[in-house]
C-alpha cells in the first residue's frame, strides 16, 4: 500500500519513473543509460559510450517505459530558411593563369562565411517529431538535436538549477478553490513569436497539453499531463492559461512537471492531430501523431530545423524571429536570479544579488547556425575534433576515460564535471548488526572514499560524500556532517570502535592501531545481545561489467574486516544483484548505481519508509513526515528548506552510504568555441536540451 494523500499515491507518482532509471542504473556498468534533463519528468535514454576499446558485455537491462512504436524515418525537409554551410570557411579555389591581360575590373567584397557551430553527436535522431520525443522515442540524441526549439512556460537556470520563467510572464497566481478543484494562472509575455511570424498564445498551451491528455499519450507525456493531478487548461485571454487540478500540485506535477511540458504550434499541429483521431483505435491514434513527419514546422528557439542527411548531419539555422534575442541573465552564488531584455520584460527572484555573478550569460543567438555530425564510436568523434572538423563532442556519459590521451595538444580543452548520479552501499536493516546507525556510521568512517577515488580507481572517480551531489547548487545542503572525510588510517579504527562500542558492540579482541605495524585486526565481533555479528555479504558486479565497483568493493570488505566485522565480498551478475536488492529483498549489503534528477524526488522515492525505491527498509516516522511535506509543497522555496533538512537525516542515519560518482568528461576546441561557463551539473552537453540554452549563448571565437 503506497502512502496516500488526497487520493493518489506517493509511490505511484514519485516511484515509477525515479525507479525504473535507477533500476537501469544499478544493472548499468556505466551508470545505466539515462540521461535527466531539465524535465524530470522526461527521461531521455542514450546509446551506450561505443568506443574503438573493447568494451565488456552486459546483460540485457530491463526496459524502462513503453515498447516503443515504430515511427518512420524522417526524410529531408526543404529547408526553411537559405541553408548553412557544412564547413565554417570553405578553402577558396586557386584560380587559374591569365592568358591574356585583362581589364581592370572594381574590387570585389568576398561573402562572410557564416558563424557556424559543429557538434559531433554519438548516435542519430530516430525522429523530428517532437509528440514522438516524449512519447515512444526518448532517445537523447532526440533531445539534443529537438528539443531546444520549443518554448517551455517555466525552465531550470543555467547555473544554480532554480526554477525559473521562461515563456510564462513571472510567477503563477496563487493555487485557489473552485468548484472541487484547485486552480492558479499563468500570464504569457507578450509579443513573442514562432519561426513563422505568428504570435505564441495561451491557445498553444492549452493545445498542446489537451491534445496529450485526450490522446493519453504515452512516455513522458503521461507524467506531464498526469491524470491524477491534471484537469484541464483554458485559455482566459490570449496571453493567460489558467490550470485546473483535481488535488493541490506538488512540486514534482507542476513546477517539476507539467510547467516545463514543451508547448506546440496550434495552428501547424491542429489539422495534423484533427487526421491522428480519425485513425481509429486509441493506439493507431498515437501511431498516426508520432508517425507524422513534420516539415516546416513553426518552433520558437534560437534555431530552427533546416535538414538532415540520415547518418550523416542535422542542420539548424538561426530563427530571426527568436524572442529571447538580447536578453541576459546573470546568477550568484547566494541563488539569486536576475533576467532582463531591456524595454520588454525583467524578473528576479531567490534573494538579492551579492558580489560579482557566478555566471553573466547574454543570449544572442551569437552563431548562424549548428551542424551536428553524426558519429557511431567517440573514437572517430576525437579524430575529428583534433583535425577542426567538429568544435565539441555531445556525449550524455561523457567521453570515456580510456580514450582521454587522444585528447592531448592541438587546440582540446577538457574539462570533467560531477554526473547527477552516484555508486553507494545500500544497507539492509532487517540483517543483524545493520539495523544500528552507529554500525553504519562506523561504516562511513571506515571506508576512505577519497583514497578508493584518487588511488584505487586513479583519478576516474570523484569521492561523494552527500547524496544530492553538490553542484545540484539549489537542493544541496552545505552543511551535512560528512562522516569519514580527511581522517587517518588510525583515527577512522579509533572512531570506529568508538561507535560500536557506545551502540553496545563488543569484540573477543578489539581492534586497535599500532605505530609500529599498522592495524591490529580485531576478532570475535559481538551484537549488543552478546551473539556473534553473522557474516555480511557484500554484493557487487564482476569487474568485467563494472571494474569501478569491483575494484572498491575489495577494498572496502579489507578495511571492514580489519575492523573485526565479518565481510564477504560477492561479484556477480548486475540483474541478479538488482533482483536480489528490489525484489526479494534478500541481501544485507548492496553496492548499486543511482541516477538522478535535477528535482530530487528520490528523496521520498528511496527513503521515505513506504517508497518504492526503499529497498532496505529505512524507516524513520519524523524523516517521513518531512518527506511528504516536501514532496506535496507547491512552495520552491520551502521545499528547498525541507530537501536540505532531509538530506541531513540521510548523512546521520546513513541508510544508504554514497560513495564515489564518475565526472562526465568533455573535450572541444579551446581555439574556436567560448563558454559562459564550465562548471555544471553533468557537464555542458546537457544546456544542449532546452531552449535559451548553450545554442542561444554559446560563442565563436574571432
């Protein structure tokens, strides 16, 4: 039975997306092959890294979402706009040798090359529909090349991840009653326009969300328009939709959710949705909508679609009529928020600004266009980077690390950032011994994450000590205790007993630390109750799948044997581990992979004592409490106040010991391409995703 609340559940609303990523992320070597996007609620996946290094085989992981329905192949559009180049300056021809003198004739001024950004894409678009990106094909390539040319009412900043206005003019109105339901508007700005000269309008939002409910449309659109949280919209006037819900919106259906949907064309897509409902049967109505292959369609980013070759190139080209042209934001440190496009509109918000800003960011868009050139392995990718045939590699795992001495010299610059996700030991507390939170914080303490990061796995991991990671800049909380960071090797055997003691712990022989010769193991560990600790099992993949893992596994069971507690390392199959972890619940500890979002939802998913993704059983009345209240919160802000004063239940109690995360690694050309910024969450290929991102910012050097 799920936890209930106005008649809907938790775990069906939080738990079915966030689990089934994270199963695919524990049964993932590389971390599973989803890829969060500035849409919770839309979980785009990716091919997996195809490198010219052998890579291990996995066992089929299991299918998160609907089986996908056929969508035909998208053929080259004509273009809507005067095509761009495929290379940024073409070499002139050498003219050949007068025969004769000529007349002098005037001078002639050569033609400006155009501006253009090349991207190399590790796998092809499957479709240019974009009903069909959310529905049965979210294929991150999709993304990249799509999604970023549709307007969304709200979006995630740059830099800090807060929830901001992006075609919405402000803050909704407050959430009233009405007639059993709960309602609250949205003013647009006014005057912004499609690729085609046409005005944007309430209209379009109210089409593109009554169209995905009456077609009950599938993948992510489901979650947008979630019938257990969504009625309808109207449009009061042009520029105001007003949303009716059936129970009070949380965060995770509205500002995580239906506020960031993508918003349609009416008048390109209604005739087209008209003929889908003539199709017959509800499915051969989605087949007919996701089928359609759009050309010319009206969009409203700072790009517009010109053509494709399949397999080869996407081509995008600037839309003149790019409403967000000249508008600038600027993001601090202390959160706060201020964008502007002078005469037209101004929002701040989360504080006053305080010092320089971390991030000034200016939207032109400063580029003619973008080629994306399609690649299958990340190995050619880099060979083209190295010959100035491509400026950056769009990789949603990032380049794999074995590759990075290709990436040397010649104008390639890389840098790493955090991946949203995390490796961790998941606890059982039904098991003996496990059940105490000083046995597991003696665990902490134990296990150097910074010596397994730096050491073991050299440099390819980064030590994490705090499950929401700490460039998740508007949900993190600073101020966590971390257990176990910069001690010695005899300090953390000092701590350790300390804490097993004070829970009533004993030994036939204590362990201790000796100058002289290291650590003297202890022998004969003793629950509270006198009974021998039984063995643990720790369970982690074979090295053949999952090296990271296997490798700081053996580590960790050494240093908890040195300690007198019984630990059995166990590699095996990934799926039999995740089976063992989800399903029958029969393990005591489990090394896992957690993908996460940007909105972290899983803090009521995998900790709250009811959630899906509650596999070892944590239960705490008073971190429930507080879990339902954030996740229900219809406030951004206390909900940031509630999130951080969960994650402080978490690192005391410790149901779940994050360990280590892999940074994504990106390379581009430092002589061509110039960044506002560097430092994000899962690397800069993610800005590649929504609208007013890095396409709209992003500049070339002169």
């Amino acid at each position: 039975m799920g936890i209930r609340r106005k008649g809907f559940s938790i775990a069906a609303i939080a738990g079915t997306v966030v689990l089934a990523l994270m199963l695919a992320a524990c049964s993932g070597g590389g971390g599973g092959d989803a890829a969060p996007t500035n849409t919770p609620a839309i979980q785009p996946t990716s091919p997996p890294a195809a490198t010219s290094v052998p890579q291990p085989t996995a066992a089929p992981e299991p299918t998160v979402g609907p089986t996908p329905v056929p969508v035909p192949e998208a053929t080259t559009a004509p273009p809507a706009q005067p095509t761009v180049a495929l290379t940024r300056a073409p070499a002139p021809a050498t003219p050949a040798p007068p025969t004769a003198p000529t007349a002098p004739t005037a001078p002639t001024t050569p033609a400006t090359p155009p501006k253009l950004l090349r991207v190399g894409l590790l796998s092809d678009i499957s479709t240019t529909n974009p009903w069909a990106v959310l529905g049965p094909d979210p294929l991150v390539s999709n993304f990249y090349a799509l999604t970023n040319r549709y307007a969304t009412l709200y979006t995630l900043s740059d830099f800090n991840l807060s929830w901001v206005p992006s075609l919405a003019d402000g803050n909704p109105t407050a959430l009233a009653e009405e007639d059993g339901l709960f309602t609250m508007k949205v003013n647009l700005k006014q005057g912004a326009l499609w690729s085609d000269g046409e005005e944007i309008t309430a209209e379009d939002v109210v089409f593109t969300l009554t169209s995905a409910q009456e077609l009950q449309l599938s993948g992510g659109w489901a979650a947008i328009v979630d019938p257990n949280v969504f009625d309808h919209a109207e449009a009061t006037n042009t520029h105001t939709v007003k949303f009716f819900f059936k129970t009070p919106p949380g965060l995770g259906s509205w500002q995580f959710g239906l506020s960031q949907s993508l918003v349609l064309a009416q008048h390109f897509w209604q005739p087209i949705v008209d003929q889908a409902r003539q199709a017959g049967t509800q499915e051969a109505q989605q087949v007919a909508l996701f089928g359609h292959v759009p050309e010319n369609e009206p969009t409203a980013g700072e790009m517009m679609f010109s053509r494709r070759q399949a397999g080869e190139f996407i081509e995008l080209v600037k839309n003149p009529n790019y409403y967000w042209a000249g508008s600038t934001v600027e993001e601090y440190a202390n959160g706060a928020y201020v964008e502007e496009k002078p005469g037209v509109f101004e929002f701040s918000a989360y504080g006053d600004p305080e010092g320089t800003p971390a991030v000034t960011l200016t939207r032109g868009p400063h580029v003619d266009g973008v080629l994306f050139k399609i690649y299958e392995q990340q190995l050619p990718a880099i060979i083209d980077l190295r010959s100035d045939i491509i400026d950056f590699i769009l990789s949603p795992q990032g380049i794999d690390p074995s590759l990075r001495k290709h990436l040397t010299g010649r104008e390639i610059e890389t840098i790493e950032n955090a991946a949203n996700q995390v490796r961790a030991l998941v606890f059982n507390l039904n098991k003996p011994g496990l059940e105490s939170r000083e046995f597991r914080q003696a665990v902490a303490t134990l296990v150097d994450r910074d010596f397994i990061a730096n050491i073991v796995l050299q440099k390819i991991a980064a030590a994490s000590y705090t499950f929401v990671p700490e460039e998740n800049r508007f949900w993190w909380n600073p101020d966590v205790p971390l257990i176990g960071r910069d001690l010695t090797r005899e300090q953390r055997i000092t701590d350790a007993v300390t804490l097993l003691k004070a829970a009533g712990f004993t030994w036939d022989q204590e362990p201790k630390f000796d100058q002289a010769v290291g650590v003297v193991p202890g022998q004969g560990i003793r629950l509270p109750s006198g009974e021998l600790l039984p063995e643990i099992t720790l369970m982690a993949p074979v090295a053949s799948f999952d090296p990271l893992r296997a490798s700081a596994a053996s580590w960790i069971g050494r240093w908890l044997n040195e300690a007198g507690i019984p630990v059995s390392v166990q590699l095996g199959d990934s799926n039999e581990i995740v089976s063992k972890v989800f399903s029958q619940r029969d393990f005591e500890m489990a090394f896992l992979v957690f993908n996460l979002a940007e909105y972290p939802s899983y803090l009521l998913s995998i900790f709250h004592s009811q959630g899906p993704g509650n596999a070892g059983s944590y239960s705490n009345p008073d971190y429930d409490a507080k879990a339902e209240q954030f996740f229900f919160d219809t406030n951004v802000n206390t909900a940031q106040a509630n999130a951080r004063e969960l994650q402080m239940f978490i690192a005391e109690d410790l149901p779940v010991l994050p360990l280590f995360n892999v940074p994504v690694l990106e390379a581009y050309r430092d002589d061509v391409i110039q960044w506002a910024f560097t430092n994000s969450l899962n690397g800069l290929q993610g800005y590649f995703q929504g609208i007013n991102g890095a396409l709209s910012y992003t500049r070339l050097k002169e």
